[in-house]
C-alpha cells in the first residue's frame, strides 16, 4: 500500500487538472479517472465508480463533488477542500476576469482551438468508457447493464433519469449479482477509514438544510447585496442535479428575468464558460462580478457551490457502512456498470455531431485517442496538441 499523498500535493494534482480539464462534467470525471486511478493510483476503478455514483445521486455539481470527495477520502477536509480550489481556481479567475472585461473572447463557437478542445475531451472520455468497460463490466451481465443504461439516457437525456437508471442499476445488480462472491480489487491507498461519522453527518446535514430555509427569509427582509446573492446561488446549487448545463435555466430564471443580469450578459459568459477548463459552476463568479466586482464574483462561488460540498461528507460516512455487506456490494457492482453506461450515452452524441463532422476532426480524434494510450504521454499534453492542432486547421 503506497503512503497516502499530501495535502499540496492534492491541491498540485487537483490544480493541475483545473488547468486543462476541458469538456464538461462527463469529461472531467475521465480526466480524474485518468490522473487519481491510473497516474497515482490514489484509489480503484471500483472505488472511483462508487464515489461517482454517489456523487450522481446528491444535488450540486458532480465532477467538482468528486474531485472533494477524493480529497477528502484522502486527507480529511483539509485534503478535500484542497481538490476543489486547485481544481476550481483556473476557471474561476478567468471567468471573473472575463466579467471585469481584463479578456475578450470573440465568436467562441467558430473558434478552431475550441473546436480542438472538444476533441480532446471526447477522445479522454473515449478511453475512460473503454478502461471502465473492461474494469466494472467483465462479463456479459453487467456490459448489458453499461447498454440499457447508455440507452435509457440516449432516449431521455434528463437530470433526474441519471439517478433513476442509477437506482434501477443497482436494484438489477442486487438481484443477478449476490451470487458473485469475487472480491473487489482494493485501492492502493485504504479509503474505508475516511474522517467522519453519523452524527457529524447529522449535523453537516443540519448545516445544509438551515441556509437552504433561512437566506429566503432574510433576503426578502433586508435587501442587501450580500444576502440577495448569498441566497440565489445557494438555492441554485442545492436543488439541481448533475450539475454542468443543468444550473443555467435557474440562474437565467433567477438573475435574468428580474433584470439583474442582461440576456446579452448572460450569454456572452455562458460563451467564455465553454471554453474555460474545470467546473462550469464557475459561471456564478462571473454574474457575480458583473453585478458587484471581484467581491460578487467570489462571493457567488462560495454560496453556489457550499451545498453540494457539505453534502459529500453527510454522505460519504453512510455510504462507507453500506458498502461493507454483501447485498450492498451486489448493488454497487450494478450500480458501477450503470456509471460506465453514464460515460458511454455522454460520449456517442459528441462522437457524431463533434468528431465526425469531417473527415479531419475524426483524425485529430483518434490521435487524441492513440496518444493516451502511450503511457509517458500526459493527458494535458494531449490537450493542449488537439488544441493547437484545431487552430492551424481552422
């Protein structure tokens, strides 16, 4: 068992993948795939799915709440914390640069680095479903449990049918999987020993639900600033699910029409948002700040993702007793095959719409795709080479 990494240098991991995990939340689940399973083997393809399947079930933005969570399992609060600002820092500088007007970024869309971006994104996820495949579906029962579930979310591409597929997936590996007594491959750091228990949960869990009822109450009494945000971005973070492009429609619904926020404005950041690395929740630093400066912009980060946080460690202690019977196990077998078809339903409409527009972006792809496979070739190289690549095509 290797010794567990240290608090900077989970902020240096973290950080380091805050700098180039483009793509959206999908990809960034296979970047960290990529660097904490594969790179410095942290923890298991077992163990990383499982996080990811909890981190599905709770609201808030779920790549950022993995990153947290692997933090956390690692080095406590201190190691989580540390995951997510390296990993949200790049992007919510940018982001609240772009609102100061320090950057402009013109016709993003049409832009060939960007369109390079996306390559690279679906070539990491590519290879995520593939080494996941091969991990958490060996057999024939669970690779059709990875197909209906890619399936069901090709068919209806909601938030709330991710988890629901989640539920079934276990449910299914509960009753065709308890007969499967093989031992689950161990992480290389013990994990099973996070920091926490019930009643820190109970009271994490209280310290949830008390913003979620009071900052209602105490915008609409005083009209200030501070509480006004405090309360939009804490309400936002706390009732969506699978974070990502689900957050826009509350925050155009909460800042747009009552005309804090122009259309023109909103647009023009959610632009900039898709071609910045890390958590697209970044987007709150810049509605922030265009409304208050530096201070809106980190106040709004703070409130918007807080929740989603707090949740990680109210849950994490549970899950732990849970996974240790054996009808659990059964259930998280499943509910891991159901998370590889998660993958696959995020990867086949990019597949078609993205890379195979021509001939050339299915190229840059596969390359893409051919270089992660070369083992002393860094995702970020790859990155930055489908990036350039798509400029001088353009």
């Amino acid at each position: 068992m290797t010794t567990p990494p240290t608090v900077p240098q989970i902020f240096a991991a973290a950080l380091r993948l805050g700098c180039t995990s483009f793509g959206g939340p999908v990809a960034h689940l296979a970047y960290f795939r990529r660097d904490y399973v594969e790179r410095r083997g942290w923890l298991s393809d077992q163990d990383y799915a499982e996080l990811v399947a909890l981190c599905q079930f709770l609201p808030g933005p779920a790549s950022s709440q993995a990153g947290f969570g692997i933090g956390y399992r690692l080095q406590g609060w201190a190691g989580g914390l540390a995951a997510w600002v390296g990993f949200t820092l790049p992007s919510a500088v940018l982001m609240i640069g772009f609102a100061l007007g320090l950057s402009r970024l013109d016709d993003l869309a049409s832009s060939g680095w960007l369109h390079g971006l996306k390559l690279a994104a679906i070539a990491v996820v590519a290879h995520a479903v593939i080494a996941m495949w091969r991990a958490l579906a060996p057999d024939a029962v669970r690779s059709a449990f990875v197909v209906v579930g890619a399936a069901a979310l090709l068919a209806w591409p909601q938030a709330w049918v991710q988890v629901a597929v989640l539920a079934l997936g276990a449910g299914a590996g509960w009753l065709a999987l308890r007969r499967d007594h093989a031992t689950a491959a161990k992480s290389a750091v013990e994990i099973g020993s996070a920091p926490g228990s019930l009643r820190a949960s109970v009271l994490l869990f209280a310290g949830f639900l008390v913003p979620l009822l009071m900052l209602p109450v105490l915008a609409r009494e005083a009209t200030v600033w501070p509480l006004q945000l405090a309360d939009t971005f804490y309400r936002t973070g706390a009732l969506v699910f699978g974070g990502g492009h689900t957050v826009l429609p509350l925050l155009e619904r909460e800042l747009v029409v009552p005309g804090g926020i122009t259309p023109d404005q909103f647009l023009a950041g959610y632009g900039a948002a898709q071609a910045m690395p890390g958590p697209l929740f970044t987007f709150a630093g810049y509605l922030g700040a265009v409304q208050h400066g530096v201070a809106g912009g980190v106040w709004a980060l703070a409130w918007i993702f807080l929740p989603g946080l707090l949740l990680v460690p109210v849950a994490l202690p549970v899950w732990n007793r849970l996974r240790q019977q054996a009808a659990m196990q059964a259930a998280l077998r499943g509910a891991n095959a159901t998370v590889v078809g998660l993958l696959l339903a995020a990867l086949l409409p990019p597949l078609g719409t993205v890379a195979g527009r021509d001939w050339l972006s299915a190229l840059l792809t596969l390359a893409g795709f051919a270089l992660l496979h070369v083992p002393r070739v860094p995702a970020w190289a790859v990155v930055l080479a489908c990036a350039a690549a798509g400029a001088m095509l353009a």
